[in-house]
C-alpha cells in the first residue's frame, strides 16, 4: 500500500512544477494582449508619481513589453521627469544613464511641413515631450513610408518620404512615445508657436 501512494509523487511534483512555470509565464508580462496592454497603461502603475499623460494612440504592447524588459531605465527617465522642473532645465544634452539613458533639451524653432520630414531608429525609442509651447508631430508604419536615407548606424536615423499618417499637437502636459516600428515627424509648426522648448530622452531598446 505503502509503494502504491508513492508512485505517484514524480508525476505529482512535475505537474506542480510545470504549473508554476506557466504560471510566471503568464504573469511576467511576456504575453501581451492589446487589451491587457492597454489596461497597463491606463492604470499607470509605470508613472510612480509623474503627472503627466503618454498619449493616446501609444503602441501599448510594444510600451509594456519595453517596459517591462528594461524596467530600471524606464522609472529612472520617468522618475527623472517627476523630479525635475523641466522649464529650467539649461538646453544641452547629457547621459542620465550611461548609453541606457540620454537626455536632449533644446528651443528649436518650429519648421513649416515641408521642411519637415519623417524618421526612425533602431538602437533608441525616443520620448518627445513639449514643455513650452505647441508643435505638430507626426506618426506613420514604416512600411507605408520610402527611405530617402538609409538607415546611419552611428546617428542612429533613417529618413523617409510619403505615407500619410496621423498628427497630433504636441503641448504641456502629454509626451509622446515613438519605437523602432514607428515613422515620426516632429517640429512641425503650429501657429503662433515659432519656439518650442522641448526635452528629448532616449530610451535603449531592450536588447540592442
């Protein structure tokens, strides 16, 4: 009898093993869904306090799945955002975290659209966000877009023309998140808004 109810104990201890397993693999945020990625972001768990808005269209999966893989770099940008009065901040540019985390601020003065044109990278997600004054920018699949420039590995840009995207006007209060998969064109001129200062973090992609 007593052999009998230990047989089983291998098959038990696998099985229990292997739910576990599943288990953190559910949860380890590697299985995104649109709608669990949005959930994610709507929550705001990731802000730890920042009082700003990521826009609306963001790609949530691609968001949560960065996140989540580079979580350390990604709460010290935001973190940094909280803890800084970005209006003051000297225009320039430095490493808030090595090659992991780079900040640019700049005053540009705002381009009429055809000025203007579209960009991606491949080593670094851009976080553009308007701390005074309004400019356009502009989003678009890469695959609806034409390189006029192929991609430069040491500046890390590649340029394009066509394709017709979305705009959004870009002011206090909201930034915006660009990746690898997403065409942008910021610096577009709104009216009435000829400077713009604006605070650009360069986030590493999680890999690269």
């Amino acid at each position: 009898m007593n052999h009998y109810s230990l047989k089983p104990l291998p098959v038990l201890l696998a099985t229990l093993l292997l739910f576990s397993c599943s288990s953190k693999v559910a949860t380890s945020g590697g299985e995104w869904t649109p709608k669990r990625a949005e959930q994610w972001v709507k929550a705001g768990s990731w802000k730890n306090g920042l009082k700003l808005d990521v826009y609306s269209d963001v790609d949530a999966v691609e968001f949560a799945k960065q996140y989540q893989a580079n979580k350390a770099i990604w709460d010290e940008a935001f973190a940094y955002m909280r803890d800084h009065d970005l209006a003051t901040l000297p225009n320039g540019s430095s490493k808030i975290d090595g090659d992991q985390l780079t900040l640019s601020v700049t005053e540009p003065t705002s381009k009429e659209f055809d000025k203007t044109q579209w960009e991606s990278h491949k080593k670094y997600i851009d976080l553009q966000y308007i701390v005074r004054g309004k400019e356009k920018m502009g989003v678009e699949a890469l695959p609806k877009l034409t390189v006029t420039d192929p991609y430069n590995d040491a500046k890390d840009v590649a340029h394009y023309s066509g394709g017709s995207g979305r705009y959004y006007v870009a002011e206090p209060g909201t930034f915006y998140l660009f990746f690898p998969q997403n065409g942008h064109r910021p610096s577009i001129k709104v009216e009435g808004y000829d400077v713009v200062k604006k605070v650009v973090f360069k986030i590493r992609v999680a890999g690269t």
